[in-house]
C-alpha cells in the first residue's frame, strides 16, 4: 500500500520529511564504468565504439552499417499509420509554436556615460539528440529534444540511438524526419555520449549534448558535462496532484499511474482535503491497476515510492508542494489560479480538472523534459535557451573611457593587477595629453 499521511495527524513532519528526502535513483554505482567507457572511447575512437556496440547491443556496427541514411526516416515517415503520423505532425507543430516564443531577442543601447552596451544571441553549431533504441522507444521524447534545437538555429543535430540486435523504431525514425535530425548513428549507451563529447574518427564532436537514457547514459553526462554542455541529468519520473472531492477518483487514479507505470523508482503523490474522496481514488488505482498493461511495474512503483496525504485546506498543500518541488503537478479544482499564485517550485503545472498530465507529454506544447528529484528549485524544462549562448558586447570612445575609465584603474591597482590598470590608463593618458 502507498503511504497514507494526514498533516493532523502524529509523526506527520518527521515522515513527510522523510518523503521529502528519500532517495529513488538507482543505487547501483556505474560511475567507475562508465569513466572506463569515456576513457576508452577517447583513446581508441571508432574502435571502442565497434567493439562496445557489439558487446552491449549485439550488433556489428562494420557489417551491418554505422548509421541509419536520411532516406530511411523519410520512408519511415510515408510507412506508419497514418494517425499516428498526423499525431506526431500535430505534436511538432504545437511544440514548434511555443518554442518559437521562447526565443531571445538581441539588445543594445547607450546608456548616460556615453557606453554602447548589449547582447547577441546565437545558436550552438552541433547538437546532440539521445535517443534510447530497440522497439520500445518514444517518438514524443525525439521531437521534444530536437524541436527546440531546430528552432534556436542548430545546423547540425546528430540522433544517437542503440539498434539492439538491429531493431529499428519506425515512429522514432519518422519523428527524426519530422524534427530535421540530420545524422543518426546506430550507437548508444555511455559510448555513444563519449564520442558526441569528444569525437571519433567518424563521428565529429557536438557542443550539447540532451535526451533520455538509463543510469549510464544519465552518469556519462554527468561526467563530459563542462566539455559540452547537457540539458540535465535527470530521474525517476514524478507527480504529485492536488484534487478536491469533485473530482472524478477514477481520472486521478489514472493521473497517478501515468508516472507510476514508467519505472518502479517513478513517484505519484496525491494531496486532498477530502478524505472519503482520498478512499476512493487509492480504491480506483487498485482497480486500475488489475487490468493495465503495465501494472506489475506501476504497482512496484505506487507501493514503494505512492503516497496520499490529506490536508484540512488544500491552500495547506502548497507549502508541502514546494519541498518536494515536483517534475509535474496538476492542480485539479474548479479555479485553479489561487493555487498556481502560491507555487514556487514545480517543473510544469496542470491547471483544471481537464488538463492531465499525459497532455503535456504528447501535444500541449511546452517541453515535458523536466527537472526531477527537486531540481526544480533550481533548474527549469529543457527549452531553446539550451541550444544557445549570449555573447555580451561594449563600445566606448573618448568621452566614454574618460568617465568610467578612472574607476576601472583604481579597482584594478587595489586588485594587484598593474597591467589591468595600464591597458585603462594609457588611453586616459592620451586624452590629457
């Protein structure tokens, strides 16, 4: 049974702290591997990549081929179903739109010492897109990583994704079509991050690195992180719902198990104020999770990781929301305004009875790459400003180096620095000779 809390009760501080606290990534230690793999990777290139892709996914990278041709997504692309091929049509344009918006625009004025001061913004130049591979990949997480690159003006993005005993996902590759992918390597795993890091022979370096993938994946990020940039390294998945008693308890027990059928370590949190209501959605999961397709694991994770927690107010709940900063939280009431006032910490929010959480993954619009564990205190969504990079710039004349100038030098002598304070100073020398 998940955890049963109610803030009234005894010991409620001490235990939801401990929700708060509790540790759901994998404890398995792949940090000493996976530097064995980057080191690898760097030092014989191409070579570890074959003999890699051939001990962890079964496939012979110079028989079978390196990497998947254009042509194959385009095909891909004309062979799914056609609904599905409308869907993720739809899905890219609406993730296009709000990313659009997104964009940045230069600035640049003069201010009162005569000082022409602003910002550039420009697009990386390469891009690097994981993708997990075999039959069960996700086409939606593809567009939602490589969209965005697309619409900050990435030229190169370079899709890495493992072909395990040479299986190909066809709704990804037609999503790589969709997306404007324009390389795709059959290589994955903490390798293939490596060689998008630091280049191969065959594979040229790229200068982000974003996408999905297991505990090696998400550590080899960890580690090239700095040599390239990441999107972040993310965790299991969350939700935590705040719902009232009108709600339907079969619509947030199907809320709660959309996080909870992702992985034993995902996380669903219900805050109500009702109890009888809070009965009848833990019944509902129960019932849910008899018949889904995916219930052994979604019953792993409601058990181990599941709570509800009543509340005499749900206006209570929102302080308790902001420690476990949430990857999603929906807000499941009539006005849900007042309570989204009080939210500070969430990755993406859900406002209204009508909006579930699994919206957002597919066709809303905005990036359902989020920051989990309670990053979100710190961190945001993926989103197009992680495929660029502003570059400030200044002008000053005569008059202008002759206002500021004095300041700089005399900052720069208390620093210790007399070569900062001369590079200053022989130009003020030159305005009083």
């Amino acid at each position: 049974m998940p955890l049963r809390l109610d803030v009234a009760g005894t010991g409620f501080a001490e235990a939801f702290e401990q929700l708060v606290n509790a540790r759901r990534e994998a404890d398995e230690d792949v940090a000493q591997a996976v530097r064995g793999i980057i080191a690898q990777v760097r030092t014989q290139g191409d070579a570890a990549l074959a003999a890699l892709t051939g001990r962890f996914d079964g496939f012979d990278l110079d028989a079978h081929g390196w990497t998947i041709p254009v042509e194959q997504t385009a095909a891909a692309y004309e062979a799914i179903d056609a609904d599905l091929r409308a869907a993720l049509e739809l899905a890219a344009e609406r993730i296009a739109a709000y990313h659009e918006k997104q964009k940045p625009g230069d600035s640049g004025w003069t201010d009162a010492a005569g000082v022409r001061l602003g910002a550039r913004w420009n697009a990386v130049e390469a891009a690097g897109i994981y993708v997990p591979g075999g039959l069960a990949a996700y086409p939606s997480s593809l567009l939602m990583n490589a969209i965005p690159a697309k619409v900050a003006g990435v030229e190169r993005i370079v899709m890495m994704s493992p072909t395990p005993g040479g299986q190909l996902n066809q709704a990804v590759l037609a999503a790589a079509h969709i997306a404007g992918v324009t390389e795709i390597w059959r290589v994955g795993g903490a390798q293939a991050i490596a060689a998008l890091a630091y280049g191969t022979g065959r594979i040229a370096p790229v200068d982000v690195i974003v996408g999905p993938g297991n505990a090696w994946v998400a550590e080899a990020k960890r580690q090239v992180y700095g040599v390239v940039g990441i999107d972040m390294v993310a965790g299991p998945s969350e939700i935590v719902v705040v719902a009232d008693g009108q709600n339907d308890p079969d619509w947030i027990a199907a809320d709660l198990l959309s996080q909870a059928e992702h992985d034993p370590t995902s996380q669903s949190i219900l805050f109500t104020d009702d109890a009888a209501f809070a009965d009848a959605v833990a019944a509902a999961v129960e019932r849910q999770l008899g018949v889904l397709a995916t219930g052994a694991r979604a019953r792993q994770s409601w058990e181990a990781n599941g709570a509800i927690i009543h509340v005499a107010r749900l206006e209570d709940a929102m302080p308790l929301v902001d420690r476990l900063a949430p990857e999603h939280l929906e807000l499941a009431v009539d006005e849900p305004q007042p309570l989204f006032d009080r939210v500070r910490h969430a990755g993406s929010v859900f406002l209204g009875r009508m909006t579930p959480e699994a919206i957002g993954d597919y066709v809303a619009g905005p990036n359902h790459v989020l920051p989990t564990g309670r990053r979100a205190r710190f961190s945001s969504g993926l989103s197009v400003l992680d495929f660029m990079k502003r570059t400030s710039f200044l002008q000053l004349d005569a008059d202008a180096i002759g206002a500021i100038g004095p300041a700089a030098v005399a900052m720069a002598r208390a620093e210790g620095l007399p070569a900062h304070a001369a590079s200053v100073a022989v130009r003020l020398a030159r305005q009083e000779s």
